[in-house]
C-alpha cells in the first residue's frame, strides 16, 4: 500500500483483489526502471494513475514581443476543390445511409 502510495497510484481499483494490486506494483516499478534505463527522468510525481510513466511538463515556451502578432490566413479554395469536396461528401453520406438501413434491419 505505502509503495503504490509514493507513486501516486490508487491503493486499490475497483474489483482488484491481492494478486492484481502485486502485478499492478510490479508493472509500475519495472516502467519507472525501464524509464531509467533509457536516460528519461522519472520523478514519482509523474507517475500516471494507472501505471503510465507521464514526462515531466514541458518548459514554459517564451514570450513574444507585444509587437507581433500571429495572424491566421486562409485562401479561397479553386472550383475544382469545392466541387470534389461536394462529391466526396455525397458519396460519404449516401453510404453512412446505407449502412445505417442495414444495420437497422
């Protein structure tokens, strides 16, 4: 209990009986081990709830000058796109349709 603790893990999941919680430790410490071995820091604090090693947050990305701003462009797409995008979508709907009748059935 006191070692699934350290590792922020829950004591115990629902329908979990001794053997589980044993394997669920030992799943545990041999990721973190593996992590180790592999040159990724593992700190107990980022040990996931279910026994996924979760990286350390990343470092705070820095702070653009108030000068620049970041704008977002769009171009008009050509005929021939909307006209392919009109007849992919009919295709799609005509066959989620279909399936969805058959299913019913």
């Amino acid at each position: 209990k006191h070692a699934l603790r350290e590792l922020g893990q829950p004591v115990r999941l629902f329908g979990e009986n001794l053997a589980n919680v044993r394997d669920r430790l030992r799943m545990v410490l041999a990721k973190i081990e593996v992590m180790k071995e592999g040159g990724v820091f593992v700190d107990s604090a980022f040990v996931g709830d279910i026994g996924a090693v979760v990286p350390p947050p990343p470092p705070p990305l820095p702070v653009e000058e108030e000068g620049e701003e970041e704008v977002t462009k769009y171009t008009h797409a050509p005929p021939s796109l909307i006209e392919a995008r009109k007849e992919i979508t009919i295709y799609s709907l005509q066959n989620a349709k279909q399936r969805l009748e058959r299913e019913r059935r």
